[in-house]
C-alpha cells in the first residue's frame, strides 16, 4: 500500500522508460516504470577532409546512426594546429595555409563540446572516425610511420576511456591509436 502511496504522489513520464519488477516479501510481483538511463556518445575529430583530417562520410554516417539510435552525441575536436592542409579539389598540400583541428572539425559538428568535457564518466561510449587528419593530426604516423606518437592531448582522452573500460568505436585508420596505446608493447 505504501508504495502506491508513493508512486500516486510522484507521478512518472512513462515515455522513453524502461521497466523493472519489485517484489515485496515474495507475495507480489509488480511491474513499474523507471526513467531509461541516458544515452550519450562522445565522437572525437580530427579534422575535416579525409587527407587532412576526419573523413567526412565517416563523421557524418555514426553521428545520423547514432541519433537515429537515441543517443545524444557530442562532438569534440582538440584546438591544436592542423599539420598538414591539403586542397582536396586539387590534391596538392596548402603550404602557407594555418588551420586547427578544432575550426576544420567544426565543418562537420558545427559546434563542437568544450574539449574539456570529454571524460570516459560522462559518456556511454567514444568513436573516433578515420581519414588521414589520424595520422597526421592525432599522431605523428604520416611522418614517423610505425615508430610513431599519440598527441598528448588524444592520448588522455583514450587512456581515460580505456581505463574506465568504456568501449572505444576506432573507424578506418584510427585502429592505429588503440595499436599504438593498448597494444603488447606497452602492457
């Protein structure tokens, strides 16, 4: 009875809820609603082009996929310089051109979350999509090739993530990273 009480008291939104028994004393099994736990997606960019940065079919295909699917994503891009600026049009390398990772980023999220948001504890999940902006903006790959180094700022993100055994998408060339991090060189 009390528990009747109590849930005539609080009433519930019953949309966008999943149920879950209680039993009291063992004489009766009823079956209420509670609010679903949210979901949240982090998705990281590293830049805007497959050349140069995220490769933009990628991007764009897991954040539809994933809203489609319920979740809240935000995307997040760290503010360092892009390494290389490549002409996609006329597949040469811009040299006197000076771009970050975060404003070309911003071509596919349009607003991208505070970087310093990203934290494995607020969210379900990351996806790191491919394009080249992995190895050349993310890591030192294009230039040093397997001997290379995970950007600072990329590595914690993943480290965090890793360590709170939240699952990590790695699309395309992004495998590169978790080899590089979580790989048997470095157990």
């Amino acid at each position: 009875k009390m528990l009747r009480k109590i849930l005539k008291k609080t009433p519930q939104l019953v949309k966008n809820t999943q149920k879950f028994s209680v039993i009291n004393n063992n004489k009766f099994k009823r079956t209420y609603a509670k609010k679903a736990e949210k979901k949240t997606a982090a998705v990281l960019l590293s830049g805007c082009g497959y050349q140069d940065g995220s490769e933009v079919t990628e991007a764009v295909s897991t954040i539809i996929q994933l809203r489609k699917a319920g979740y809240t994503v935000d995307c997040f891009a760290p503010k360092i310089g892009q390494e290389t600026t490549y002409d996609h049009d006329k597949g040469t390398v811009e040299k006197n051109e000076v771009r970050t990772v975060s404003s070309e980023s911003a071509r596919i999220a349009r607003k991208l979350a505070p970087w310093k948001k990203l934290a494995a504890n607020a969210y379900n999940f990351l996806v790191v999509p491919g394009g080249f902006g992995v190895g050349r903006n993310f890591s030192s790959f294009a230039d040093d090739g397997a001997d290379f180094t995970v950007n600072s700022e990329v590595k914690e993100v993943l480290l965090d993530f890793h360590k709170s055994k939240k699952p990590i998408a790695f699309i395309c060339i992004a495998p590169i990273l978790a080899a590089n991090l979580f790989g048997t060189k470095n157990e």
